[in-house]
RNA sequence: GGAGGGAUGCGAGAGUGGCCGAAUCGGACGGUCUCGAAAACCGUUGUACCUUCUGGGUACCGUGGGUUCGAAUCCCACUCCCUCCGCCA
C-alpha cells in the first residue's frame, strides 16, 4: 500500500502519479476524505477516552481518602462517559477499515521512468539477444526441424506426458517423465548454483496463511487467482515472492544487514481462472510449475542496482543455455498492481512461433514492505524506515522448458542438452528411447 | 491426537486490579575520570497514531473478545514455543 502521510502531504502528486496508470482521481479523493473523517472520529473517542481515564484517576484518590460517596459518583459519571467512548471508538475503527480496504486495493506509484502506455501493447523492448550476436551475426534462421511445437518433442522423446497429468489433476497440469523431469530439476539446479554466496538459498513452505497473501499484495484483490486450503485456513503459493515477502514480516532490520537476498525454488501454482480456454495446449499456461525467485529486502538507493542485478542474472542463465529473448520495459498501463516498475523477459520458443514470459523482474519500492510491515534502523540512528522490496524470476522453469526443447532440437528428433546443463541433467543430448 | 508448563521492552527477568509504558540486572550509546584503556560513577536507551505542537493526548506486556469507574494483572477463546506420551516420512 502506498504512504498515508504521502497523500495527505502531496496529493496532487499522488493522483498524477496514479492517473498515469488509470486510476479515477476522484477515488483518490473519497480515499482523502475518508481519513480525514477517521481523524475526526479518532480524536473525538480518544478525548473521551482521556476524561474516562481521569476520572479513575479520581476514584482511585476518592477511595484513598475513605470518600466512598464521592468514588461512587464519580464512577457513575465514568461509566456513561465509557459507553460515549465506545461507541465513538467503534465508529472511528469502522472508518478505519473502510480506509484501509481502499489502501489494499490502491496500485502502487508507477516509477516516474516507467514507460507511458495503457497495455501491453506499448510495453518497450529495451534488449533483444541471440546467439553469437556479440560476434555480428544477425538474428536466428529457424530450421523446419526446429519448428515442432514442444508438446509434440515432449511425446516422442518420452519427456512430457500431458494425458496422465491431466489424470492426475485436471488439465493444465504437465507430468514430466524420464530426461524430462531430470532437464527440470537440471534448470533449477544449475540457477540456484549461480546465486550462491549473494543470495541465501531458502526452500519455503508452500502452503502460507492470509497474512503472507495481503502481506504481498495477492490478496485480497487476486482471490481468484489462488489455490485455497479452506479448511486449514491456507493457501498455495503462486510464487515464492509470498514467503519471501513475509519472512521478515514485522521485523525491523538493521541497514547495515541490506540488502537482505534470497532465493528459492518452488512450485508456483495459479488457478489461471480469467484466462479460461487461452494458451491451453502443452506448456504455455498451466497451473502448477516450478520457479526459482530472486528476492531482496534493500533501502531505496539500493534497489535500482538490486533490479539491475537480477535482471542480468536472468538474462545470462538464458544466454548459457543459448536461447533467443528479448527484454521488455513495461508500460504503465501494464504495470501490475504492486510494481513501481517491471522489466520482462521473455524468450523465444522457435516450435510455437512465440516470445514466452519467463521473468517478470520487479521494483515495490515500499509497498509490499509497508504491507508486510518490514523496516529497517538508519545506521544513522533515526527511526525505522520502511524497506524496499525487489524480485524476479530466474526463472519460471516450464516455459524454460518448452524454449529449450525447440532451441535444441536437432534434424534426427533429438534434443541436445546445452553445455552448462549437462552435468546436471547426466547427458548431452536427450534421444528417443527406442 | 493426549497431559503439563510457558509467552512482558534489545536480552534476562519482576510485577496478580489504581500515577505500571512498566522494577532490577545485563547490553548498547553518550559523558565524567585517564596519556589512552579498563574499572567506577552519572545520564540516555521501544513502536505506532492523533494534535490547537518549544507542548498535549491515545494505543500497544503472544492474538482476539469479555468483566470493571479503572486491566500487564480477573474471565473466555485462539496462536505459538518447551517437556512428556501416542502416531509418523
């Protein structure tokens, strides 16, 4: 959630802001005018609450004193004071509430160098990269052999298995089988080695409470996007951000420790549910994958360099397993909810013909930490301050998956395993079985 | 799942209805002393919010409710931690 004090100091700044993604002024306003009501509201219980305490003060003395007439009617008069001062308080919190269910769903400040634009459509392509680019070669001939769709690579080569995952769970959710499932476990293996020593590996549960959902930002606004555990009050985490996000939850930190950086592995699980009857086939969508999130806790200065880090760590495990991407600037209009600022990469999967969404590499600036309540003490010695946040996927595994497969397919069927990969998937070239 | 014990400020730990936002000790920070340091002594040391702001007020002693003129203190529910038993990868 964006800075109360921030509105009420600027908000002529805050609407411009917001409006540059969308956002109707006038919400922001009724937002104003509601904390200023709450104010209101607030000062007048607390000023009963204040007599209420006073005169127990006196009651207390009046007792002292043996003047038990005098206690008695002072209690009296307290006790009608105190029904006054419940109710106020009562209406002052339902107040609240309504300010606060405004300030969950109210976007974040778009980042003033976030590109204008009100869809995908005027995202800006900031980097495009092929192999052997560097060298002045120009951008990839795909050959025919290189244009079957994974689904179709998945099958004859025993890696993929769509049909017994669907009866396992339903549609949309891939079994991966033999070198299939080894090349997965490959993917996440070889990026977590790259981050060792800056980033503290974590594996997190992958159930969480509410909290961890609002904390950052799911929830309330993408119930719908979420798997629930109803009858244990929990939820399956569509991406590692969830308990990266809040295991620091309430903390105050030190500034000397930022930035704080983990990262972790996890399956990431989306019902996917506005998107009902797109991109079913093969991997494209589905609703359980792995992912590995690179995530870091940092003050305000810090964060460009942190995004900038990550984003090259994702750009260059794409490049060791030499796949075309190209990395997009997102537009304002294209922002999601939480983001100050978004780069996307995406890579080329030559068999569908089409640039996947692998990484989303995203700026929060305080508004993830203000929900999650996570600060940090100035080394100055001033007050908490609340931290930044930053994270991106490097990467969503799947999808990796399918690129992968269609990159490397070779004339015979066959797909060969890049040279990073081959230690850890235990060979270099994945062969039909018979 | 069953039985018991516990949760208080940076840490340890007192407080069982009325100046308790909280004793005491320790830590940290500042100062006195010293050539310097140690020791000793003195002082400071939570967060959030409201405000008519050199000031005033409110909340917070695991969480949420309740009793009371008044709750860290009494009552109820829940959560987490520890010990033991059962079950289990």
């Amino acid at each position: 959630m964006i800075d109360l004090a921030l509105l009420r100091r600027d908000p002529a700044a805050v609407r411009a802001a917001l409006a540059r993604r969308g956002v109707d002024p006038s919400d922001v306003d009724a937002l104003m005018e509601l904390d200023a009501e709450h104010r209101i509201r607030l000062q007048y219980a607390e000023e009963l609450r204040s007599e209420v305490k006073g005169l127990s003060r006196q009651v207390a003395a009046a007792r002292k004193s043996g003047d038990t007439a005098l206690a008695e009617e002072l209690q009296l008069k307290s006790r009608s004071l105190g029904h006054d001062e419940r109710r106020a308080n009562a209406e002052a919190e339902t107040v609240a509430d309504e300010v606060r269910r405004e300030l969950l769903v109210l976007p974040n400040l778009p980042d003033e160098e976030a590109p204008d634009g009100t869809s995908e459509a005027d995202n800006v392509e900031v980097t495009r990269w092929w192999p052997g680019i560097e060298d002045g070669h120009d951008a990839p001939e795909y050959a025919d052999f290189q244009r079957v769709a994974h689904w179709d690579i998945g099958e004859s080569l025993g890696i993929l298995d769509f049909e017994r995952g669907a009866r396992l769970s339903g549609s949309m959710f891939p079994l991966f089988t033999g070198w299939g499932s080894r090349l997965l476990r490959a993917l996440s293996a070889y990026s977590l080695d790259q981050h060792v020593g800056v980033y503290t590996e974590v594996r997190p549960p992958t159930l969480v409470l509410t909290e961890a959902m609002t904390a950052s930002g799911h929830l309330p606004k993408f119930v719908d996007e979420a798997y629930a555990v109803e009858r244990d009050g929990l939820w399956a985490i569509p991406t590692a951000e969830v308990p990266l996000t809040s295991m620091h939850r309430g903390e105050t930190l030190v500034e000397s420790a930022l930035p704080l950086r983990y990262c972790a592995t996890t399956p990431c699980f989306r019902r996917e549910a506005g998107s009902a009857g797109k991109d079913t086939r093969g991997l494209l969508r589905v609703h359980e994958f792995d992912k590995t999130e690179l995530f870091a806790y940092c003050t305000s200065a810090q964060a460009p360099g942190v995004v900038a880090d990550i984003r090259g760590r994702g750009e260059a495990v794409l490049r060791a397993f030499g796949l075309q991407y190209r990395v997009l600037d997102l537009c304002v209009g294209d922002l999601g909810l939480q983001n100050a600022r978004t780069f996307d990469l995406e890579v080329f999967a030559p068999g569908v013909d089409r640039w996947l969404e692998v990484s989303s590499v995203s700026w929060y600036r305080d508004y993830q930490a203000r929900r999650a309540n996570v600060r940090y003490r100035p080394t100055d010695g001033g007050s908490p301050v609340v931290a930044h946040t930053v994270n991106g996927s490097v990467l969503g595994w799947v999808r990796v998956f399918a690129a992968l497969i269609e990159t490397h397919r070779q004339a015979d069927g066959s797909v060969v395993v890049p040279e990073v990969l081959v230690r850890y998937v235990g060979t270099d070239r994945i062969e039909t079985k018979d």
